[in-house]
C-alpha cells in the first residue's frame, strides 16, 4: 500500500477575505490531516517551530516589526496548547504572551481598547493575546448585561449601534499599528459543539484537567449559537488585508497547531527584514577585540 505524501498546508484556504460574509456552518471544524501520522506531526511541528526561531531571532535583530498574534475560540477548542507547542522554541526575550480574562475595576474606568493596547509588542518582538479586545464584541454582545455595567454614558449604549462602532474602533487600531509597523495575525480556531462537549467530558474523566472546567463553562456552552453569530459579524467585519482572521478547523489539535505555525510562518518569511550590517568603525573594533583574545 502506497504511504500518503504529507499535504501541503496553505494557510490561505483559512484565511477570511475582506468584505466576506462569513457562515461558520460552511467552515470545516475536522480538515484533512496534513500530517500522515503522530512521527510525521512531530517531525513537522519541529521543523516549523525551528524556522519561527530563526525567524523571531532575525525579527530581534531587524527590530522595525512587531508582530501581533491574536486567538479567539470558544471554551476547550485549544488556544492554550496552540501557544504551548507553536510557540516552545521561541526566546522568552522576544516573545510575550498576555491572557485576558474578566476586565478589573481600573480596566472598566478606560476605554474598552485601554487593557490591551498597555500590551501591545515593541518593535523586533511577538506578542501573542490569548483572547483579547475582541471580547469586547463576543462576550459582551452574547451577554449585553456586562455592556450595562461598564459604566458607560446612557446615550452610548445603544446596542443598535454600539457594535459597528466598536468594529469600527478595532478596524482603526489596527490600520493605526499597520501604518507603525505592527503586524497582526488573528486565529479564530473552529471547533465544533460536539467536539468541545468530548473535551469537556475529558475535563471530569482526567484529574490533571479537572482545574480547567467549571459550572460556568457548561452554562456558556447554552448561547452556543449566540456565540457562533457573534463570531460569523465579527470576523466578517474585522478581516482586513493588514489584520485578516485565519479560521483554523481545531476539532484535530494536531493538525490545528501545524495550521497556525504555517501561517504565522509565511507571515513572517514576507517581512523585509535583515541583520544590521556592521560597520566599518564596528568591524575595526572587532579586530581590535580579536588581536586581545
């Protein structure tokens, strides 16, 4: 029997162009596997997590880029592990990651964008949100009784309006940190109701996840369709040429990893970067260094 070549990831299958209307139902949540078995997996996550070092270390140096890794996804679909594995042989000098979680007291007392821009990566480092301002239209919308009670001014709060402004503010940040040298790629990973439901169940069955599930994650799991709508007008609002949303099937963890690491790879192989060329004072004074050793 002929062994299966290892398929070819292009990221671009994933990525949601601008102006799309986005229907989730028409998005796979379980793609083909691009990897021919665990060996083959490893071996490939390997090679990708070798070329993003090579690549963060050559952004370091560079340093006129930053680069903004953002991910979205419902309870248990693997945004933790994602980050783990892509990002394990990246330099922790060069590379930060920031979850969000319920805004504080002080965070609520500034615009809804405050808290993450405080976190955003400087020029020759990636940053990476583990959710982020995006909430402020998923959750917030599913559940609009937190919007009540961010202390906003009455005649803002208008939930006819509020969330077009709200994308429209996103949209400008982001066009804003483009113009600055930012560069943002956005993974909403996909996963499907009956999958998270497996995964919760591996929550209960295993001691070692017991910590990660709650009541509270079964009650949000009953506005799943509200999240998927608020999902659907988000990303189609929010996917732009210099932010576009990637919508990476994550019912298969593996092959969801190996997605993301493509993607943030051909991100990285377009910037125009290079190492600062020495100069010849600099390269004078190497010599010098040389002769004393």
């Amino acid at each position: 029997m002929t062994e299966r070549t290892t398929m070819k990831i292009n990221s671009k299958e994933f990525c949601v162009q601008p102006g799309e209307k986005v229907n989730l139902e028409k998005r796979e949540t379980l793609a083909a596997p691009v990897y021919q078995s665990k060996k083959d997996y490893k071996k490939i996550l390997k090679n990708h997590v070798e070329e993003l070092s090579a690549l963060q270390s050559l952004l370091y140096a560079d340093s006129r880029y930053s680069v903004l890794l953002i991910f979205q996804a419902m309870d248990a679909a693997g945004k933790d592990g994602v980050i783990k594995h892509v990002m394990s042989g990246i330099n922790p000098q060069g590379c930060q990651v920031f979850s969000f979680k319920q805004p504080s007291s002080e965070e609520l007392k500034h615009d809804f964008l405050w808290r993450t821009t405080r976190r955003l990566p400087e020029r020759g480092r990636i940053g990476i949100f583990n959710r982020s301002y995006y909430e402020e239209v998923l959750i917030v919308r599913v559940h609009p009784e937190i919007l009540r009670g961010q202390g906003l001014p009455a005649e803002l709060l208008d939930e006819k309006t509020i969330w077009q402004e709200r994308y429209h503010s996103i949209v400008n940040l982001e066009e804003h940190l483009h113009r600055n040298g930012t560069r943002i790629i956005k993974f909403f990973l996909h996963l499907s109701k009956d999958e998270q439901r497996k995964r919760f169940l591996d929550r209960i069955d295993e001691p070692d996840k017991n910590w990660k599930f709650s009541a509270a994650d079964l009650e949000e799991r009953k506005f799943w369709k509200d999240y998927m709508n608020a999902y659907e007008t988000c990303l189609s609002a929010t996917s732009t040429g210099h932010a576009p949303w990637y919508v990476v099937p994550a019912d298969d963890k593996k092959n969801a990893r190996l997605i993301v690491s493509q993607t943030i790879l051909d991100a990285l192989k377009k910037l125009k970067m290079a190492y600062p060329e020495t100069t010849a004072e600099h390269r004078k004074e190497l010599e010098s260094i040389r002769e004393q050793l």
